[in-house]
C-alpha cells in the first residue's frame, strides 16, 4: 500500500507542468516540466536549509526579576552565569549593618524637670490656688508637663522608627 502511494506521487511528480503554457509547441512542454522539477526540488531544498538553520540558532531571551529574593538570584546567577545583569533600583544591604544612629535627647528631656514628682511638687507648694494666675508656679506647671510630653512623644517617635 505505501509502494503504491509512492509510486502514484513519483507519477504525479513527472507529469506535473507548473509552468504550462497554452502553446501548440510540442519542445515546450519537456522544458516546463523540467522547469516544474527544478523549482520544485529548489523549494524543498530551501525549507529543508530554512529549517536546519532555525533548529541551530540560539534565542535570546529576556525575562525580568522585578524583586528577587536572595536564593532565586543566586539560582538565577548558577543558570545564566554570562548574560545575567542586575539593574539595582533599592539598597539591597539593610542599612543596619553599616549604618549606626546614635540619637541624643534634649538634657532637660533627661532632667528631673519633666518627671511627675516636681511637677506636682511646684503646685502643690504653697497651695497655689486657681486665682493666683500672677504667681509664675501656676505657669510653670503646665509648661514643664508640655515639655515632658514633648520629650514622651520625641522617645516614642524614635523608638518606633527604629523598631
């Protein structure tokens, strides 16, 4: 069966004219099945090349790791050791390791000024009352509570940035 199919397609292939013309010239229509034969045969052979060379060219690829972690980059680095590039947009090292702070407070935010105890001290004294608002205690109060609570929230500010 598949002799037979081969044998019909080889048939098919000698009589097959591409290139017929509608002459009465009996030398014509050997050229053109020569001409059919040869374009065909150059047509095979050209796919056949066309398909060899694509098989063997190498494609270049481009993929990109917008935030890759530490292991796919070196995972990255073992597969693609020649092209690989890093377009680095963030610090990659924690600034912790070599970058060290060291924060100094305001004195008074350290000072017995800003503790409870000598704010209460100062208006409790002398029973400074509500109608005395000429005596500087009275202010004072309020001010060295207002400055503690500057020092409270600059301390909580910090500790919270750093944690």
């Amino acid at each position: 069966m598949l002799r037979n199919l081969l044998n019909s397609l080889w048939n098919l292939f000698l009589r097959l004219n591409l290139f017929e013309t509608h002459s009465s010239d009996v030398r014509s229509a050997p050229i053109e099945k020569l001409a059919t034969r040869i374009y065909i045969v150059s047509l095979i052979n050209f796919l056949i090349i066309i398909g060899i060379i694509s098989a063997f060219i190498v494609r270049t690829e481009n993929g990109i790791e917008y935030t890759p972690s530490n292991e796919k980059f070196i995972q990255l680095a073992r597969i693609y050791p020649n092209t690989l590039q890093c377009r680095c947009s963030k610090v990659g090292i924690a600034y912790e390791t070599f970058v060290k702070t060291n924060v100094d407070f305001h004195q008074v935010c350290s000072s017995k000024f800003i503790e409870q105890e000598w704010i209460d001290s100062i208006s409790i004294e002398k029973s400074i009352s509500l109608s005395a608002t000429s005596d500087v205690r009275y202010y004072l109060s309020f001010f060295w509570q207002a400055i503690a609570g500057f020092c409270t929230l600059g301390k909580n500010t910090w500790m919270n940035a750093i944690a």
